[in-house]
C-alpha cells in the first residue's frame, strides 16, 4: 500500500513526526514537501531536529500569494500523483498545502484522508476555514482529534468515514518533550523560568495591512515582559516595509529574536508565563505544556481550550491583551482533550484499512 502524505509548513512537520514513523510500519510512504515554508529555518531545521525522513519529492513552489502558490502545486502534484500512483492522499490541517493535496487527489481520483479534520472556526473569512471545509467535503477518511470536530461534521452531514483518532500534535509532544527540556531554554535569553511571555504572530490577518501591523505593536507593547518573541520571516518584511521594524524591535518590554526550531520552541513554551499567539497549532501545544494562552484572534477552531477556561480570545486589542495576561492562570485539573498520545497509530491502522479497499 502507497500513502503519499503533503506537508508544507511548520505544524505539518510536527504532525508528521510522529505519523511517519507510524505510517512507516505497515505502509510504503511516498513524503512530498511542497515548499510553502521555504525558508530553510522554518523547515530544514524542522526536519532535521524531529528524526522526519527526507523527502521523496520537493516541489520547491517557494514564495507567492496563495492562489499562486496554489497553482504551483497542483500542478506539480497533478504530475506527482500520475507518477507514483499511490492507493491513498494524507493531508494534514487546513493551509495552502492542505487545499492543493485535496483538489489534486480528488481531480486525479485518488482517495484522501484528511488528518484534523473536522475542525471549524465558523469564520469563513479565514483562509484555513476555507481550506478544511473544501478538504473535508473531499475526503474519503477524516481523522478527528476531537468529540467536537466529529459533531461539526456530522452538522454538515459528513458521517461516512469519520473518526475519532485524538490529535497527533499531543502525540509529538510527548515523543519530544525531554528533548526540549535539554535545550537552553529561557537561559539562552536571560529570562527566568516562569518570568516571561512568549509571543508569536505570523497570520496574514495580523501583518498584512498597516493598520494591523500598528495594532500588534500596540500590543506588543501591551505585554507587561519581559518577553521573547521568535520572528517569523514573513513577519518581519512586512513590519519593515510598513516601516515600523524599528518601534517593535525598540520596546523595551519584549526582545525580537530570529525564528528558532520546535525543539527550541517548546523548550521556550514549557518555562513561559504565558503564550501570546495566533497560531492554532500553538493554542494546543500551550495546552499540552500546561501554559496559559492569549490567543491575538476573534475566533478559534479549538474551542474546547476556550472553554476549558486555559485559552482567552482577545483580537489584536492591546488592552485586552493586557487584562488577559493579568489574569492568566492555568487549572491545576485541566480536562484531558486530545487523546492518550496514540493518534498516529490509530491513524495508521484506518489509512492502511482505507489504502486496501
């Protein structure tokens, strides 16, 4: 059995740390990166520190607006799959990368499986909700983290096919974690375990104008600190080419500092105050590490973080995001809401049932 799985960017390669290794046991895997993340620290490095085998095949599509790098890729997956033939398309979460691996094995009529699926913001506006509706509607296999992503599907009358597998992100925190606590850490920065924020901001919504670029230094400065703030690349062209570089990188609360790789990363995570992000994948993993979380959006797809009292939306408002932090305590009871860290091998036995029929 063929499983080609499509990988992009950084919370992709995470999953697929431990979902190859999984996937590796029962079925030939065909790994295709599709080059959305091209920057060799947003991805190599990934790679790399996380044991992901190399991959069979780069498409190197690099920068562009979405519908450009959209195009690129299926045009290069278009071949791909003519090529290599596989019985099954794995896609993982809701980015460019996501979308073009559905449109291609669907237009080629191969089977896809979508892994977090389920997923919904209710906020169409979004490109990732764009992204995993089109991808559920398509896919023959949708692997849940969640109770609450099989019930949107089922609102949405998708059934066939769905399960409830836990979240393979939780899978990699735990395959990783004693990694990470090795790392530097806070002491790389000079800050005290348990004395500082960690902030990350890299959505389009939140750079991709000027008046969003003044409102996160706005709240930037918000952050009472000391704070770290890993950049990602697209981030800082866009506050530099707004021209505000120099007022974020001068704030005296919260030090800008180049991107750093996942292990880093959650070495950063697990000694923080508190996260302020508007990633969806650091969301959870705040939650994985018992962090609480600011989150810079209006709405989010993992609610049940929300409800569960850990995560507090608050838009890109610098006072909310200061009242959030004054308050920001993490339960000493969380609930438990993403599985028992088995998800890849629960998916790997459903992918290899779906590639054999």
């Amino acid at each position: 059995m063929r499983v080609m799985s499509v990988v992009g960017n950084r919370p992709q390669f995470v999953k697929a740390a431990p979902l190859c290794r999984a996937l590796r046991r029962g079925c030939e895997e065909i790994l295709v990166h599709s080059g959305q993340h091209y920057d060799p620290e947003l991805a190599d490095l990934f790679f790399d520190e996380l044991g992901i085998p190399e991959p069979d095949h780069a498409l190197g599509i690099g920068p562009g607006t979405p519908l450009q790098q959209l195009a690129g890729m299926l045009t290069a997956l278009e071949d791909l799959i003519g090529r290599e033939r596989p019985d099954v398309v794995l896609v993982y979460g809701d980015t460019t990368t996501t979308l073009a691996g559905a449109l291609a094995a669907a237009k080629t009529a191969t089977p896809l499986a979508h892994v977090e699926a389920g997923l919904r913001s209710f906020d169409k506006t979004m490109p990732e909700e764009q992204n995993r509706v089109v991808t559920d509607h398509l896919s023959g296999l949708l692997l849940c983290p969640t109770a609450a992503a099989v019930a949107n599907l089922a609102r949405e009358g998708v059934t066939g096919g769905v399960h409830m597998v836990g979240d393979v992100m939780f899978d990699a925190a735990l395959m990783f974690r004693e990694a990470a606590l090795a790392r530097p850490g806070a002491a790389a920065f000079g800050l005290e375990p348990g004395g500082y924020e960690l902030v990350t901001v890299h959505r389009a919504a939140a750079t991709d104008t000027p008046e969003a670029l003044r409102a996160l230094v706005e709240v930037l400065a918000a952050i009472p600190g000391p704070a770290v703030f890993p950049v990602h690349p697209r981030t800082r062209a866009k506050l530099e080419a707004a021209g505000l570089w120099e007022a974020a990188s001068g704030l005296p609360n919260v030090r800008l500092v180049p991107p750093v790789g996942y292990l880093d990363f959650t070495a950063l995570l697990v000694t923080a105050r508190a996260v302020v992000t508007d990633s969806g994948g650091v969301q959870k993993e705040a939650f994985f590490h018992r962090v609480p979380c600011v989150t810079l959006r209006d709405t989010t797809e993992w609610v049940e973080t929300v409800e569960a009292g850990v995560n507090t939306l608050t838009g890109m408002d610098a006072r909310a995001v200061g009242r959030a932090l004054d308050g920001a305590r993490f339960p000493d009871d969380p609930p438990e809401l993403y599985g028992d860290g088995d998800a890849s091998g629960r998916i790997a036995a459903l992918v290899a049932e779906f590639a054999g029929r």
